[in-house]
C-alpha cells in the first residue's frame, strides 16, 4: 500500500470524527435501515484455534460457515494480550494503557468502566436499540473493590453503562464469584446461603484446594488457582456461600447462550445490540458431556467445540427469525491463546501438531503477536462480500467509533478518543490499512504495528511469563524491530534501522500524549 494512501485511510482528529477511507466518499455509506449488531467475543481463543483459520484437529463448521459469508480478517488486533484491558478499550475506545486501574482485575474488583464513562452499548441505546450483555464480563461491579454485598442489587452495574439487560459473569470462571449476576442480582439468589467474597484471606473453616485436594473431583491447578472450591474446582479468590446460585461449569455454555438467544428473540421486531463474551477456552476448561471427545485435544479442543456449536445456536435463532440479513456479526477474541494457564487439562500434552497461535510467537500475555493478533470475521449480508480475506491492519480499537458512525449516534467530546470511523474496512470495501496499531503485554508494556513494522519497546521484564504458562513474553531492555515478513519476530533489526527505531519512539510518543504530528513519522518510515 502506498504511503500516501495509508495517509488517506486516517485523518486524526478530535474523538467521534470520521477517518476517511480509500473510497470516493471519504467515508462509509450507511444503510437504509439501521442493522441489528451481535458482537461474538471468545475468551483466550488464539488466531490458529478455527479451522478457517488453519487448526489443526478441530472443526469449526459454525464459524467456518459465518467466515465463508462475510470478511475474515488475517491482520486484526485486540489492544491488550489480556482480558480486562482488551475488553476495556473495545467498550470505550480508550486505550486501557492511559489509566492505571485497568489490569487483569479480581472478581470483587469496583467498576473499571465508570457509569459516566461512554460506552459501546450508550452508542446504541442513543441511536434507538435494545442492548445486552451477557457472558464473561471480567470489568468489575459495583462502585468500590471488595466492597460489594453480593446478597442486595448491586448500586453500580451493567445498567449504569448502557445495557439494558445483563447476565454476566463477574470475572472470569477461574475466580469467585462463581454465580451468575442478572441486571445487577445474583440470578437465582438462594438466601439460605448468603455469598461471602474476598481476595485477602479464606473464610475460617472454609476448604481450599491447597488444604483439601481430595475435594478436587473435576479439575486439579497446575500453578495457582487453588483457593475456594466450587464445583469439584478450585479457583482463584475466597468465597463462601451461594447454594443453588453456583454455577456449574459445564453449563456455563449452555447458560449464556441460552440466555443470548432469548435475548434476540424478545428483541426481534426492534433494532438490538448484543455483546455476546463466551468463556469456553479459558480456564478452567471444563466442557459439557456432549462435547468431550469431539476432538483430540481433550478439553481446550472440545471447548473450542462447544464455543463453536453456541456460533451455530445464535446464528440458527437469527435464521429462524429471518434476521440474518439485517444483522451484523463480529466474531473476534480478547486476546490470544495459552495452553497450561493453571489447571491440570493436559491441553499442552495433546495438541498433536496444533498451533493455537496459528504459528506466530508468543502467546497471551505476550509482547509478541500471539497475544494480540487475533481472529476476525464480519459477515452482513448485502453490505460484505462472502468469502473475502482482507489483509489490512486492523484493531478493536476502531469498533465503536466505527459502529456509531452505522448507527449515526453522536459521541460526546472527549469520549472514545482512540477509536477512529474505519466502517468501510470493517466492511471490507477499503483495503486501506490502520496506519498504526498499539498493542499492550501484561505488564503494560507497548508495542507498535505499522503495515511494515514491529517495534517492541524496552522493558526489564521476565523473558517468561513468570506464573508456570511458559510463554514467552517478548519483553527485553533493547529495543526490538522486527520487519512485518518476520512473523516469527526472529531477527531483531533495532541495530540496522537506528531511525526507524527513532521514528516508531516518536509515533508511541504522540499517541501517548495524544499528538496529531504521529501521521508525520508514519510518513517518514522507510
């Protein structure tokens, strides 16, 4: 692509305005009629875990299928290579680097989205839509960490950020709280069994699975995770109580999904907006009966199966309420893959030759671009070609100020202000590459992708994740430039290209302090 065109492709502004594509226009022609939205988020699903995408002992049929009628993206990035920042700045369009509260969070963490905060689903409920999330919700709950009464409604919850309906987990389903929260209450509160959660100490006289391994009739922690037990699994976190509302792990699937096509159905002869975060690949992994021995890759294959049959269960409701082909479907994932991330599944033992990075170095937590670069597909009929492969660089970072400008909802001044209108390249009608894209490891350190190069900054970081995952970090104190060919990132060329180098410091300088000149550097690169 030639530089001057990756000029044109993003015109940096203020918040909310649009960032002309390669087309005539400048920028996206809307729709007629204003689409239905179902954003699909996987929780820890790496670019090489679909079969559309290459796998290996895996079948994807529903995703394959979704992927074979819209746009699958090779070159797309989450923000973070973790759950709670990546989440986080898909949700506002703010980098979560820009604040210090939003790292992977505990399951009593305070809100991290705040209630005055924009968000993706104030787009759409402005604009005149339904909204709802359900699933993995990882970005806290009410107002202060540690200070929730799990056993009232919640005085802060989904409700204050634009969606109105709501069932959700906490966290993640490897730490307590392990109930269901429905618009802002444990849904099937049982009060003979108040809940009790903290992070600091076990509740006197409570089982762990460091003291009580004989309890751990599921699943045993490989490192970590061997705090309260739930289920026959021990987590991460303190809790007692619960009775009937704990979960069990193995219908979790069947649960959100469930509620997810319930969702559309009431909402069918109304424009709707739904955020739908599935946990199945994260820890612990514990897949339904029906889909153990699906695959080879015991159960991080067979839950990649079951996230693919709960595809196939929404798409299936929107055929059948004949909403396909005025609904828009993202399916993407937070973050890239790990295999041993604390639980004894022996997912690393069976993978028989299957990548979950698709090949690319690194992992989740990582600097490198296994933990950023992941899949994604937009299929809407009329509006996406079937079966394109767009190679353009691409980010989360971009879905709601994109998405607003669909929907023609206003953004405030000041909200969203690292999310630009790339609607065009979502949909596939401009190839035009994002001239940059930033990405973050776990310990907040930054990378920065052009359509050219790599840069990953200086860091006194571990070489290895340090929690037992094996997984490299990508964080060195020399600076790193890999040439975007190099997609191992094998051969550091810092030392060959002193400019560059200088060049891609001075572009994370000017996003950093929110400076426009950064398209001047991009322009300068070689």
């Amino acid at each position: 692509m030639p530089k001057n065109l990756t000029l044109k492709a993003m015109t940096l502004g203020a918040a909310g305005v649009a960032v002309a594509s390669a087309s005539a226009q400048g920028v996206a022609e809307r729709p007629k009629e204003k689409p239905n939205v179902v954003i699909i988020l996987a929780d820890d699903l790496g670019y090489g875990d679909l079969s559309c995408y290459g796998a290996k002992n895996v079948t994807t049929s529903n995703v394959d299928a979704l992927a074979s009628q819209g746009v699958r993206f090779t070159n797309c990035h989450a923000t973070a290579a973790t759950s709670t920042p990546s989440r986080y700045s898909m949700l506002t369009g703010e980098y979560a680097w820009r604040r210090k509260d939003t790292e992977i969070a505990p399951g009593n963490a305070g809100m991290i989205i705040r209630p005055e905060q924009y968000t993706m689903a104030d787009a759409f409920k402005s604009a005149g839509y339904a909204t709802a999330a359900v699933g993995k919700w990882h970005l806290g709950l009410g107002d202060k960490t540690g200070e929730q009464d799990w056993n009232a409604p919640l005085p802060a919850a989904l409700g204050d950020l634009g969606f109105d309906y709501s069932y959700i987990m906490a966290a993640t389903a490897d730490r307590v709280p392990c109930v269901f929260i429905e618009n802002g209450k444990v849904a099937n509160y049982d009060p003979s069994a108040p809940i009790e959660v903290r992070y600091d100490r076990n509740f006197p006289g409570e089982p762990t699975g460091k003291d009580n391994p004989e309890l751990l009739t599921n699943l045993r922690p490989s490192h970590g995770h061997d705090m309260s037990i739930v289920n026959g699994i021990s987590r991460i976190g303190f809790m007692r109580g619960g009775g009937k509302a704990l979960w069990k792990d193995e219908n979790i699937a069947d649960s959100i999904t469930e509620h997810a096509v319930r969702f559309i159905r009431n909402h069918a002869d109304e424009p709707f907006f739904l955020y739908f975060a599935t946990n199945d690949v994260h820890v612990p992994r514990f897949p339904h009966e029906r889909f153990r021995g699906k695959t080879n890759m015991g159960h991080r294959g067979d839950a990649i199966a079951q996230f693919d049959w709960s595809v196939g269960r929404v798409l299936e409701e929107l055929d059948r309420l004949g909403l396909s082909d005025n609904t828009l479907v993202i399916l993407t994932s937070d973050n890239g893959p790990v295999v041993d991330d604390g639980y004894e599944d022996r997912a690393k033992e069976l993978l028989n030759g299957h990548s979950p990075t698709g090949g690319l170095r690194g992992g989740k937590y990582s600097a490198y671009e296994g933990g950023t670069r992941v899949p994604f597909i937009v299929r809407w009929p009329g509006n996406t070609q079937s079966g394109q492969v767009d190679e353009a660089l691409s980010s989360h970072i971009d879905l709601l100020a994109s998405l607003a400008s669909m929907i023609d909802a206003r953004i405030p001044r000041g909200a969203a202000p690292d999310s630009y209108n790339r609607l065009d390249c979502f949909l596939g009608k401009s190839l035009a590459p994002r001239p940059w894209v930033m990405e973050q490891a776990y310990d907040n350190t930054l990378s920065l992708l052009t359509p050219e190069w790599k840069y990953i900054v200086p860091s006194d970081g571990p070489a290895i994740v340090p929690w037992g995952t094996e997984i490299e970090t990508g964080l060195t104190k020399e600076p790193q430039l890999f040439k975007v060919d190099d997609t191992g990132e094998r051969n550091n060329v810092a030392k060959s290209y002193p400019a560059v180098v200088q060049r891609m410091e001075m572009i994370i300088k000017d996003v950093r302090d929110r400076n426009n000149s950064a398209l001047k550097a991009i322009d300068a690169l070689p």
